[in-house]
C-alpha cells in the first residue's frame, strides 16, 4: 500500500451537491483553483448520467464467481436489498461444481450466466464489463460483504464525479464513518503513480472500457495493479473516504493469498510496475530507481501480511527475495527490512519449538 499525501477536494457529511452545480477545480500543487473552463464561464465536461430530478445513476452490480456457493448467495441477497428498480445484477458463474450455478438459478431477479468451462478470474471479470448494461459498472468479489449502505455510497461517488471516471472504496477501513467523504484525482502522473488497488466494489464507467479496454489477462494475478493507474493517466480517479461501501475478506482461501505463492508472481509484478511507470511518463533517468522502490514497498506488503498471519513459508520466500534486494535499496530500508526479518524468525523459532 503507497502512502497517499496529495491536497485533494473532498465532500462531507449528507450535502448532495454536484460538480456541475458549482465552479469546477483542479489542484495545482498545494492549491485549489479555477481550471480554465471555469474562468471563461464554462463547462466543456459532460455529465456521466443525465440524471432527471428525483432520479438516480442506474449501476450494473456483477459479480463473477467460481465455487463460492454460500458466499455468493449471501452478496447477492444483499445487494437486492439495496438495489434500485433500474439497477442491474449479473452473476457469472465461472464453471463452478459445489452447486453455485443451481442454488442462484433459485435467486429471482438476476442475470445469471454459465460459462461451460473454467476461463480464469481475469476473463470473468472482463465478460462482466462487457456484458453490462448501464452506463456504471461495479464489480464486487465473491467473497466480500456489502455493508449497510453500500451501493449508495458507491452511487453518490458516481453522481459526484459527474463525468465518466473509475470509483474506488476506500482501503483504509478503519477509517470510515457515517458520513459521505471522497478525493478526486485529476488524471496524471501522480494519479497514476498513487492509484489504488482493489478491485472489489470498484465502478467504471462504460467510456473507459470502450476507450480504454479491459482487464489484461496477461497479467492473470493481479490485473487491478495495471489497469487502474492505466485508466488514472486518463480519467479521474473518485476514492471514497467514509462510509464503508464493501467490506473485504482476506483468508487464506483468498485468490490474491494464493498468487502470492505463484513462482512467476514477482516476475509478473515487475511488469506491471514497469508499466505503471511508463502510464505516468517518469523519465528514463529516473524510471529505474523508482520501478525498484515500488518492487521493494510491494515485496514488504506481502512479507508483514504473511507474517502477520503466520504464514512462515511464504515469510521465508519473500524474505530470501527482499534479502537479495537490500544491496540497492537505502540504508533506512535495510535497517527496517533487517529488523522485520530479525523479528519474524524469532517468532517462527519460538512457535516451533
């Protein structure tokens, strides 16, 4: 996770206002100022959704899935409950075999599709935005949980942005409260650079994926990581601060825990970096030092989360990897790095024995 410490616009508290009921701003530095639309009296950005007084965005609510039975029946049962009449909900069973498919064909309401056989995460992910229906898209993991109000957090962050945009709730979920807040993002390199990554409960808009494309199933464990700050050095970036919209699960079933133990995981997370730092126009001199601070915050991640989870294989493998990396990293780094290594085998050796 990247720190985020850039000036942002923020809304608060129950205020429905909209971006186009006052001047636009964009953010120069540590200042808010009129763009120059606004200073010559006009708006030349259109609206995502016409929305008629009284009215609302319609969203298309897809969830793709694939064995996750009791789970998914649950997510579906509650976006019903929070959904609108022209909201749209599509379940994409990927070849499931624990009944998933039978049980939600009981589940009235509902686009319910089989793929015959098994096409892998990022395809069904890809299927669900092109097969849908409105204006918005959000797709939320199988295994997540919407909280109470949820999709309206999601729809007012959509009418907020007023233009077609990728929202994105909040990782830092401790955080939240009940009050509406969010940070817009001007498309650019620092957009780019500091994008989110989590894919659940993220709504794009159909302009993005016409312009734009898909998911890139070459990078079949984490697709988000490219795709968003691919669409962030285009299209504005919402990120909603408060309240809670999706509450995500992490276990060691969990799809992203499983990639993390893939022997070309970090062959393809270079990649992608090195592709995020070519969407935001880093210059070559530069390019190199900042692809290797990324690789190395990203490797850190995985190292604390499997040793906060005891995970001491996976510990071992991303510590022989961060081992390798501390000649080129700063003195600082080594120090931190040493220390967390030290830490995490004491407590291994201590649990073992």
């Amino acid at each position: 996770m990247f720190p985020i410490r850039s000036p942002c616009c923020a809304a608060f508290g129950n205020l429905r206002l909209r971006r186009r009921d006052f001047t636009v701003l964009c953010l120069i530095g540590n200042r808010c100022e009129p763009d120059e639309t606004a200073k010559h009296g006009e708006n030349k950005v259109k609206a995502a959704s016409i929305i008629e007084p009284g009215g609302y965005i319609p969203l298309t609510l897809a969830i793709p899935t694939y064995n996750r039975c009791p789970s998914v029946q649950l997510l579906v049962k509650a976006i019903q409950a929070q959904a609108k009449e022209q909201d749209e909900i599509i379940l994409s069973d990927d070849g499931s075999t624990d009944g998933t498919f039978e049980e939600a064909s009981k589940i009235p309401g509902i686009r319910l599709v089989r793929h015959k056989e098994n096409q892998g995460m990022v395809r069904n992910w890809n299927y669900c935005l092109e097969q849908a229906r409105c204006d918005w898209v959000c797709i939320i993991h199988d295994d997540d949980t919407l909280a109470p109000g949820g999709l309206e957090a999601l729809r007012r962050a959509c009418e907020f942005a007023d233009q077609p945009a990728l929202v994105l709730p909040t990782e830092r979920q401790t955080e939240c409260d009940e009050s509406f807040r969010y940070r817009f993002w001007s498309p650019g390199a620092w957009s780019v650079l500091h994008c989110p990554r989590i894919p659940s409960g993220a709504v794009i808009h159909r302009k993005i994926i016409q312009e734009l494309g898909v998911f890139n199933p070459k990078f079949c464990y984490s697709p988000d990581l490219e795709y968003f700050p691919r669409i962030a050095a285009h299209f504005p970036v919402v990120i909603i601060e408060s309240p809670l919209a999706i509450r995500y699960e992490l276990h060691d079933s969990n799809y992203q825990t499983k990639t993390w133990r893939k022997t070309d995981f970090y062959a393809q997370l270079e990649e992608i970096q090195r592709s995020i730092i070519s969407y935001a126009g880093v210059k070559r001199a530069d390019a190199e030092s900042l692809v290797q601070q990324r690789l190395a915050s990203l490797l850190e991640h995985v190292f604390r989360e499997a040793h906060r989870r005891g995970d001491q294989i996976l510990v071992r493998q991303y510590a022989q990897l961060l081992g390798k990396r501390t000649q080129t990293d700063s003195w600082a780094r080594f120090l931190n790095l040493l220390a967390s290594l030290k830490q995490a085998f004491r407590e291994y050796f201590l649990n073992k024995g």
